[in-house]
C-alpha cells in the first residue's frame, strides 16, 4: 500500500517563501514520477510540478521560475521549494505518485495560505 505524507505548508506574506516535502512508502520510488498538484477553494485541482524518473521537469507558466521541485530516491521524498509566493499560490498542495497513467497515488495534502 502507497502512502504519501505531505508537509511543510502554513501561513506566508506575498513574496515569501516554503518548501513542502511529501515522504513516501510502499513503492519502488526511484521509477514512478511524481508531482505536486494545488486545489484553490472552489476550483478544480492543477498541477504546478511533476519530475519523471529520470529527473526531467515539468512547469506550468504560472509558477516557472518560482516553483522547484526535486526528489531524493533514496530518501523516499519529493520536495516542492516555493519562492515568491502570490496570493493565487493560495490553495491545498497535495503530493502525487505516478506509476502509469492508470495507476496513481494522492497524499492527505497541506494548506498553502499567502496573504497580501
């Protein structure tokens, strides 16, 4: 059984930053790609950072150059460093474990609060 256990999120001002870190269990984690996906209050859920097995990045426009994501295969763990943090960055931040497309695992995820 896949477990993923988020942390790290909290209260930040505009132009902060976080780092979040999602810990993994009961996978062979160096070969499944993961991610970070962010729900705003009434909107649907979008992913703001995935990185493959082989450490290739994927961005989307709104957070490129601020979000980073990285992960240590053996650590078990994905972090998401967050950097100049907007309002709209606001939102739940939730881990995600790609073994194919069919397949996949979601953590608990973590409250992102900016305040302006």
């Amino acid at each position: 059984q896949v477990q993923l256990a988020e942390s790290g999120g909290g209260l930040v001002q505009a132009g902060g930053s976080l780092r979040l870190s999602c810990a993994a269990s009961g996978s062979s984690f160096a070969r499944v790609g993961l991610g970070w996906y962010r729900q705003a209050h009434g909107k649907q859920r979008e992913v703001v950072a995935r990185i493959s097995s082989g450490g290739i990045t994927y961005y989307p426009d709104s957070v490129k150059g601020r979000f980073t994501i990285s992960r240590d295969n053996a650590k078990n763990t994905v972090w998401l460093q967050m950097s100049s943090l907007k309002p709209e960055d606001t939102g739940v931040y939730y881990c995600n474990l790609l073994i194919t497309p069919g397949v996949q695992f979601w953590g608990q995820g973590t409250q992102v609060t900016v305040s302006s």
